[in-house]
C-alpha cells in the first residue's frame, strides 16, 4: 500500500531516495536545497545508510564517486552554483560508468545568481554537465509527486545504463508543500539483489585474477572505444523519451515549458480556452533526451505558434524547440530569470500576444 | 635442497616490469603495499583509490580492485568507499601536487573527520609526469619549471609539511614520515605501512604514511646523485621519524 502525505518537495525526494534504496548520501549547504541533506543526515542512520557533510561541492561529488563505485545506491544534491562543482565527479562517473543520482534545485544565475527559484541551467544540465561531450538521463518533475516518483525511478534508470542520472527541479518545487503518495520501501533483500548484480563492476571484494579496475579513462588506451560504447548506449536513448501533450489535439498555439514552468502554462492554456483561443502545451518530462519528435511532429498547418516559457534569460530550451521546429513556425518567449518568478498574467499576456499576431 | 627466501608479492600483477623512471621509487612502495596486504591476508579486500599523474601509472602494475580519482579528490572518493564498505581495506595513494594542493581541503577535511582509511602519500617535492612544475613541498631555491630561477619564498611561500599540518587535528590516528633510499629505511616503510593498515583494519581511523622519495628525472640529476639530494635537503626539510602514533605503547 503506497502512503499519502503532506511533504515539502526536499524532503519527498530524499524520502523517495531512501525507499529506492538509496544508502549513501553526501552533499552541501546551499539554498534552496538545504532540506535534502537535512533530512537524509536524520534519515539515513534509521535505514544502516551513510550520510556524510561534505567539505564542498567537489567533495561530496567524489565522494557519491566512491560510494556508487562500491554498488551502493547513492546520491547527492546541489543547486546552481554548487551544481557547476559537480562537473569534475559527474563527468568521471560517465567516463567510469558509475551509477549514481544527483538532484540540482535550481535558483538563479549566473554567478551566485540568487537563492531564489530559476530554471538557469538547462543548457548546462542537458548538454554539457562536464567536460567530455558525455550525456546524462535528465528528469524534469513539476509536481512534488512527480519529484517523489522520478528521483525513484532515477536509481533504477542509473542502474539500468551504468550512467549518472540527474533530477533537475527548481526552488519552487523544492520548498513547496503538496500532498504525496509516496512509494514503497525497497527490502534489504532486495538492495541485497541489486548490490550482487553490480558486484561484476564494483570497486571492492574482489580476489586476485577478479580485480575490478574501475576507470574514469587514464593510462592505458582504448577509450575511443569506450566512447564509441557509450554512444551505441546514447543511441537506445530514444525509448527514454518522455513528455505530456496536454490539449494538443486541436490546439493552434503551443506553450513549451518545463518544470515549475509548465505548472503555470497548464493555467495559461485552460484560461485561453475560455477565451476561444486554442491552446495547448507540450512539457518535457525529461529534458534529456529532448523530445524533439512532439515538435518536428506538429502539423504546421495548424499550428501558428510557439510559446517558450522558461524562468531563464537568455531562454535556453528555446534552442531544443528551434532545432526540432526549423523555422516552420514563430517562436516566442514569456521569460523570468536571477530568482523572479514568472506569473499567470504574464505568461497570459504572452501568450495573447502571440495569438493576436500569427491567426 | 634450495629454500625460497623471497617472492614477488601477488599484490602486483604478474609478469610485469616497472615503467618509472630509473631512480624512482613508485616501484618499491607499490611492491611493499602488496607485501603488507599479502601479510595480512588481505589482498582480496584491498581498494587502491589513485591518484593521477605519476601515481596513476599504479594501474598498470596492481592486481587488487583499484579506481583512479580526479585531481586530489582520493580522499573524498575513499570516504565514499570505506563508508559504504567497511570490511574493504582502503588507502590513497597520492602524490604531493595532488595530496597537499589540489586536494588539500579534502586531505584535512577527512583527517578531520577520522575517516579509517589509509594515505600512502608519496613526497617527492615536484610535479612529475606533468614536466617538473613546482609543487607545494618544493624546498626553497629548488628548481622547477614554473619557478626557473629556484622558490623564492617571498614569492611563492615555503614548503607545506603534510604530517605536521595534519597533527594540528585531533581525531587522525598515525602520521609517519619515512623514505626508502637504504634498504633500512625501505623496511622501516614496509613496518609504516604495516602500523598503517593494522590500525584500519582496528577501526582507529585516519593513518597518513608520507614516503620522501627522489625524481631523478625531473630534478634533473642522475638516480645517485637524487639519493645524495634527497638525504642532504630532503630529509632535513622533511625529517623521518613518528609524527604521532595513537596507538603506540608508552
């Protein structure tokens, strides 16, 4: 039997965590995420796990190296700022194919940016999370049960690939409260399974002629091979794809948005359908991959316009969309960024703006 | 009837030579931390967490489960192996770039924490497989590509002495400082070692076992005159001896 409760979106991740059978945790201090590794430090000693504070970012990042390595399920978190230190220990995790997940609750930038809610960092957190060209599964919740179900589903996805994962929320979700079902506790026996299923690759309890060598490239060669290994792995990628259409059937102006963002284009949409515009939205439920087909798919003869909802400026899903849209259609943006939030009226507004000028 | 009086340790792979340079003495530490875990029976449960550069060249010689950790984060990476597996024997291995500049916060951060791991630091005062660039226990005057005219101190400070700066904190457990230029002083750091992984092995905590070694090669000397180098300047920057020993008998 799943429970329902009231949970502010923190720590229904770091529950949700803990029930996927998360046992190791180390992070940071940093707002707006400060509530995930609070809840995992009283959390952790209540399952056998490991919670550590780590000394930075850089560490804890290295340290979610180690812990994953061993086939423990592991986790950190960050946000913005803190998140541009993982790059080091989450482009190694890719190289090494370590497990692991890592959840970024966004707040501004660039810089120090703000402790208040943005969407700033899709470029970074869908393209390049390190250095390497390497690619990651990228989760975009916009609901504290979707943050509760995705980071569950983000320990099997890092399992199944061998690759980091990344939960990519935002300052909104991460200190708001909703009523969650959350999932079931994953059993000692099964941590037990999926640990013995890893052990071929983990870092410790080998005997000599069995070692596990566990690298992140290095001396030694072969990892053009290895690269090309991992792109064979990228290419399976498209049944990962995932996204919502919500009242695209006849709908004549799109809104794009993720996340907190398409929390309140789903209001935008059903408030210009009360004034006689048809309006839809498609959301990507992750953002890597990017569901370009639900664009490229679009019948342009119908659809006049694109919305891009973003709480990030410059845009930067807008990219995404163009590339998948070619010119076949306007796209126009309704943006916030540095911690402001973008509101129902001005997305409204945008978005009759956009209509009044293309039907 | 012949009697074997010396074998090489399981703890390197077989049928395998040495690729540091002549003179250097990565080969022998690497051979006396298999002796020591073969001693103890406990090759199979030994993780080598690498460090990169000279260090990284490890993986090519060690037979037991090993990682290579970014840039100074051993010590952050054998955190997270050692507490999620317990029963592992765990050391970094790590050079004086990596361990005392780069990841320096980690070093002291994990000290400081007590964490029951093993630092091999291996103090050769240079950067050496990146050309010879100056490190943080480069001695003063000492030549190296990023200070030709020799470490003038007013302008890029002093050397850092790891053992000493780590015996400021309470919780680490052994900080010794050896070498092993003479046979004496390689069974002294085979003895290091031994003290090291036994205390782990205890639970005690935080054991660092700093080997002052030569590089001949980017010292710019040939492999005698780097002993004679190491023992005069060397030695009296970095003196061997116990730094603390929590456990030792009084």
């Amino acid at each position: 039997m799943s429970e329902r409760v009231f949970m502010k979106g923190c720590e229904a991740i770091a529950e949700a965590a803990t029930r996927a059978g998360c046992r190791f945790f180390a992070g940071y201090p940093i707002t707006p995420q400060n509530e995930i590794p609070e809840y995992f430090a009283r959390r952790m000693p209540e399952v056998g796990g490991v919670f550590v504070q780590g000394e930075s970012e850089v560490a804890s990042v290295n340290m979610l190296y180690g812990a994953a390595s061993t086939g423990t399920r592991a986790m950190s978190s960050s946000s913005s700022c803190g998140i541009s230190l993982y790059s080091e220990g989450v482009s190694y995790m890719n190289a090494a194919r370590i497990p692991a997940v890592y959840v970024n609750v966004q707040r501004g930038g660039p810089g120090i940016g703000a402790i208040q809610p943005a969407q700033q960092d899709y470029l970074q957190a869908t393209k390049a999370s390190g250095n390497g060209g390497f690619r990651m599964l990228v989760l975009a919740p916009a609901t504290v049960q979707e943050c509760v179900d995705m980071t569950y589903r983000a320990f099997d996805l890092a399992a199944k690939y061998q690759n980091p994962v990344l939960v990519l929320t935002d300052g909104v979700m991460g200190t708001m409260m909703e009523p969650v079902e959350l999932p079931p506790m994953k059993s000692d026996e099964e941590l037990a399974e999926l640990k013995a299923a890893y052990h071929y690759r983990a870092v410790v309890g080998h005997p000599l002629g069995e070692a596990v060598f566990c690298r992140p490239g290095g001396i030694g060669g072969g990892w053009e091979e290895i690269n090309k290994e991992t792109v064979k792995m990228y290419e399976t990628w498209d049944s990962e794809v995932e996204y919502e259409e919500f009242m695209m059937d006849d709908a004549e102006i799109v809104l794009a948005a993720y996340g907190i963002s398409a929390r309140i284009s789903r209001y935008v949409v059903k408030a210009l359908r009360k004034e006689g515009i048809k309006a839809g939205m498609i959301r990507p439920i992750k953002v890597s991959p990017f569901p370009y087909e639900a664009f490229d798919k679009l019948d342009f003869d119908r659809v006049k316009g694109i919305l891009n909802v973003e709480m990030s400026i410059p845009a930067q899903m807008k990219w995404d969309i163009e590339y998948a849209v070619h010119g076949r259609c306007p796209i126009a943006e309704s943006l916030r960024s540095g911690g402001e939030l973008l509101t129902n009226d001005q997305v409204l507004a945008a978005a009759r703006a956009l209509a009044k000028e293309v039907l | 009837m012949e009697k074997q009086v010396y074998k090489k340790t399981l703890g390197v792979l077989p049928n395998t030579v040495s690729g540091f340079c002549p003179g250097c003495m990565h080969s022998t530490v690497h051979k006396l931390i298999g002796e020591v875990a073969e001693d103890l029976g406990y090759l199979d449960k030994l993780v080598r967490v690498e460090g990169v550069g000279c260090c990284g060249l490890g993986q090519l010689y060690v037979s037991h489960d090993s990682t290579i950790a970014a840039h100074g984060r051993g010590c952050a990476v054998a955190t997270g192996i050692k507490r999620c597996t317990p029963e592992s024997l765990v050391y970094t291995y790590q050079g004086d770039g990596d361990l005392a500049s780069i990841g320096m916060a980690e070093t002291i951060l994990a000290a400081n924490r007590g964490e029951n791991f093993t630092v091999i630091f291996v103090n050769n005062c240079i950067y050496g497989m990146t050309g010879g660039q100056m490190a943080p226990t480069t001695l003063i005057g000492m030549k190296s590509t990023t200070t030709p005219k020799g470490r003038n101190p007013e302008e890029h400070g002093y050397p850092i002495h790891m053992c000493e700066v780590l015996n400021q904190l309470t919780a680490p457990y052994y900080l010794e400082r050896v070498s092993c230029d003479t046979p004496q002083h390689v069974i002294a750091t085979r003895k290091a070692i031994k003290k090291a992984f036994q205390y782990q092995l205890e639970g005690k905590g935080f054991s660092m076992v700093e080997i002052v070694t030569s590089c001949p090669t980017n010292w710019g000397l040939t492999p005698i005159a780097a002993l004679d180098f190491l023992r005069d300047k060397m030695f009296a920057e970095f003196p061997l001896g116990v730094i603390r020993d929590k456990g030792a008998v009084k």
